[in-house]
C-alpha cells in the first residue's frame, strides 16, 4: 500500500451509503488505485487551482460523475471530506466552499489533538 485513506467524520460516510451498488463499486476501485498506485492519473485525483492543498477524487459511472474533496496530510495519507454528485461542469461553490471549510477543520483539530 503506497497511501492511506482516512475518513473525516461522516461526510464521505453518508454519501456512499447513500449511492447504488455499483456507484459504490465504482468509488471503492478508484479508492483502491489512489491507495495503490505511485502517479494517479488526473482523471482520477485532481488538485483544486487556488485552493491551497484540497484535491478532488474524480469517480465517473455512465453518465453520472462523482466528486469526493480531499487533501494530503503528512505525505501519505489523503483525508476524505465530502463528496457530491456533479450536475454541471463547474464545481458547486457549496460544495467546495464545505470542502475548504473541512479541510481547515480538520488541521485545526490535528493540531489541537482532537484528530
């Protein structure tokens, strides 16, 4: 294993519950290639321009596309934040304004020791 993948609260939780079988299937492959593989392809894992560190995993099903927000922390290991079904071809701003909001979160903790 090249990474580690933790899940921030519930966020990502929920969401994959929340999605059919082969959705599901569909995000655990692409959970498994970032966990596996040296050099993710883009269509995969994607950085966020202008977003200091957060990353989109990129999961695509037919015509349904996927996005779950995440960043690196400590080199290896990606923390998962939220995840959404994409309608358009710009990323919500809810959806990343959330995303930032939790990866800030997250470091905030970290360094407070509540990870």
């Amino acid at each position: 294993m090249i990474r580690e993948i933790i899940f921030y609260k519930n966020y990502f939780i929920n969401f994959y519950s929340s999605q059919n079988e082969i959705v599901q299937e569909k995000i655990e492959y692409t959970l498994k290639l970032i966990r596996t593989v040296e050099r993710v392809p883009k269509k995969f894992l994607k950085h966020i321009e202008n977003t200091d560190g957060l990353y989109e995993i990129r999961i695509k099903y037919g015509r349904d596309i996927f996005r779950i927000f995440c960043c690196f922390d400590e080199g290896r290991i990606i923390i998962l934040f939220n995840a959404f079904q994409k309608k358009t071809q710009k990323i919500p701003k809810k959806e990343l304004e959330k995303g930032l909001k939790l990866k800030q979160e997250y470091f905030q903790n970290k360094k407070g020791g509540k990870s």
